[in-house]
C-alpha cells in the first residue's frame, strides 16, 4: 500500500480532533502557569508565596494513582474514555469561573485550594484525553497526532495569557475568569458528539487495573532499561519547565505591562508554535521519534538561553517578541516529540494507567522544582537563574545514548 503525503495523513477526522483534546487539555494549565501568578503579582502577592502555589499543580505529579479507576470503569454511560471526559471539563468550567470571586489579599487559601480542584480536574481530564487520543491513533500516526495536540495544547495557553491578561486591564477579574472558563465548551462538545473508541480488552478487576500496567511495562522492558526511560522522562523537560515556570512575572520585573505581556509575548509565540508544531510532526515522520528528541531537544536548551538574553537585555518589545518565538518554536517541538515517545512507550491494553505514571513523573520537575523558582530568583537574579536552567537540561539530553539511540531508529 502507498505511503500517503504529509498533508492527506494531516487533514484527516482524527487530527482535527487531536486539536480539540490539546486546547482543552492546556487551558487549565496555562491558566495555572500564567493567569493565576499575573493575577496574583498584581495584587501584590509576592515571589516566594507565587512559587509556592505552584504545589497546588501535585495532582499533575500523581494521577497515575487514581487512574486505574478510569481505565476500569465505565461512567455517565457514556462509555469508558467519554463519561470522564465530560465530569472532568464540567468540573473545571466550574473551578476556573469560581477563582475570580475571592481576593488574594484576603482569601489566599480559599484561592490555593481552587486552584488545587482545577489542577486536578485537569489531570483528571489529561488521563483520559491521553487516553483516547493513543486509541484512536496508529503507531505511525503518534508523532503527527501528538505534535497537533502539543501544538492545540499551546494554542490554548493565548487564552489566559493573553486574551485573560487583556481583559484584565478592562475589566474586574470576577469576570475575568468567568469568561476564561467559557472556553473549555469546545472541549467539552467534543466530547459529547464523539464516538468511543474501540480499546482493547478492559481490566477485569480493580485489581488488574491497578498492577498489571506496571507489571507489564517491567516485564517488557526490564528493569534497568525501565529504570532508564523513567529517570529521562523526569528530566527531558525539567532545563525548560523551570525556566517557563515564571515567565509572566519575569516580564513583569523586566518592566512590561500586562497589555504588552498578552499583545506582544503571547502572540510573538502563536505562528511560531503552529508552525513549530506542524513542522514538528511532519518532520517526524521523516526522522522517526528518536532522531526528533535529539535535534528538538538541542533546540529546546537554545531557546533557554534566550530567556538567558532577554533579562540582559531589559524592556525592549523586538527582544520580547524574538525571545518567546523562538521559545515557542523549540519548546514546542520538542514537547512533541517527548508526548509522542511516551506515547509509544505504553501499551494499548493500560493506555490511561501507563500514560498518566509517565506524565506524572514527567509533572514532578514542574510542580514540586519549580515551588523554588522564586525563591532561586531572588537568590541568584535572573540571568543566573536561566544558566542553571539550561544547565539542568542537559542530564536529560544525555540520557537520550540510552532510551533513544540516534542510529536505532529510521524513518518510517
């Protein structure tokens, strides 16, 4: 049978919705990355405390412990993925519209404890999205399919920071958020005009669901290189994931205003990202997963240094601009290639399971490494800051000779 084109394997029913599984999987995170701190910095909130709210992002680090009762039981009956699907998007259009209502001076952990239910309604909707996502997919199909969804998932990130930012300036944020949560409803139609998909066999018993996906994956892999895949997904995107982590009150120290932030940084970063994003997955299918993890993840350090440049530099909008494009370019691609590697690591029988204890672990540098950003920032400056970043990158890199040999993989 002929290989088809790039762009007949693009312009297909299950890419498009691959876009609606990254929008609705990164709008809640973006919002927790950037909404939340803007919000947060300009009512005086200070570093250390923003840093620290970032523990709030654990349920991201630790699904994998209730996603077994996902792959095992159907709810709503609307069938095992969607019956999860449309709990966890009502519940997040909830969380996130309520979180306007409280102020930071006074309800601060009224606000954590919000920010809490949306971190884990978003990891809840990430188990099954990520699910149902490996299940309608091809293995052929994993690096275009997962580079669509990153690049969605990024596209989402233009909402809270950006659209929210501006609104911000205009309005109060008791409808800020309000109006950010209405943009889970394309999610959330998805999820309720979809078919289910044709899965595998389905755990028997919790029990099964619970220990046979870690089993499984020891038992196909062995222990060592098991152990080697696991401590590269911890630490492929922790160089990246630090230095992102404050980005929004980084541009804010540096002197940009919250209308420059959405106007400039964000949308600097929009063609960039789709562009990066496509070229990433089509670009996979020529090189194959582990040649794009060696060449992305190059770019990816680059694009840290960036940041690295841009705080020497100071309030100059061409400099904000280059900075986020670039970053948005590399750091998308190579959150394509990682999601597509993980991918490729689970097995179809234990999806939801496999794929959230690879997430969660990939999660960890983000929530409990970055809760030290603020306070690592003020220690050492900024620029400092993005040197250790870039250095912290590099292990992963590193690690790649092993899980991800160059000359082990062709081009499909």
């Amino acid at each position: 049978m002929p290989q088809k084109h790039w762009y007949q394997q693009l312009f297909t029913r299950r890419m498009l919705i691959c876009v609606f599984t990254g929008f609705s999987s990164g709008l809640p995170l973006y919002l927790l990355l950037n909404l939340v701190p803007a919000w947060l910095k300009t009512e005086q909130i200070d570093l250390k405390a923003i840093g620290l709210l970032s523990l709030v992002q654990f349920p991201y680090t630790w699904k994998f412990i209730w996603s077994p009762l996902i792959d095992r039981y159907p709810i709503l009956n609307l069938g095992r993925r969607r019956g999860w699907m449309l709990l966890s998007q009502l519940a997040l259009i909830i969380a996130i519209a309520s979180l306007g209502f409280f102020s930071p001076q006074t309800s601060l952990w009224t606000i954590a404890y919000l920010a809490f239910g949306v971190a884990f309604f978003s990891a809840s909707q990430d188990i099954v999205l990520d699910a149902y996502r490996r299940e309608i997919l091809s293995d052929h199909e994993l690096g275009l399919g997962n580079s669509v969804h990153v690049n969605a998932y990024r596209i989402a990130g233009l909402v809270p920071g950006s659209l929210s930012l501006i609104l911000a300036d205009h309005l109060p944020w008791h409808w800020v958020f309000p109006i950010t949560a209405l943009f889970m409803l394309p999610g959330l139609m998805l999820t309720l005009m979809c078919k289910e998909p044709a899965s595998s066999s389905v755990p028997r018993t919790l029990r099964e669901a619970v220990i046979e996906p870690f089993h499984e994956f020891i038992q196909r892999q062995g222990v060592q290189n098991a152990l080697l895949i696991l401590a590269f997904i911890f630490l492929y995107k922790l160089g990246d994931s630090m230095a992102t982590s404050l980005a929004t009150p980084f541009y804010q120290d540096i002197g940009f205003s919250k209308t420059e932030i959405g106007l400039i940084a964000k949308h600097a970063g929009l063609w960039p990202s789709v562009i990066g994003g496509m070229l990433g997955g089509i670009w996979m299918l020529q090189l194959g997963i582990n040649r794009a993890l060696w060449l992305f993840g190059i770019v990816q350090i680059l694009a840290i240094f960036g940041f690295y440049w841009l705080a020497g530099v100071g309030h100059d909008r061409v400099a904000l601009g280059f900075t986020i494009g670039f970053e948005a370019f590399g750091v998308g691609v190579g959150t394509a290639a990682f999601i597509a590697f993980i991918a490729r690591t689970t097995d179809p029988r234990y999806t939801a399971t496999q794929f959230a204890l690879f997430t969660s672990l990939a999660a960890v540098p983000r929530t409990f490494f970055n809760a030290s950003t603020g306070w690592l920032v003020e220690l050492m400056g900024w620029q400092n800051f993005f040197l250790l970043c870039a250095l912290l990158a590099l292990p992963g890199m590193l690690l790649l000779f092993k899980v991800a040999p160059w000359q082990s993989e062709k081009a499909e």
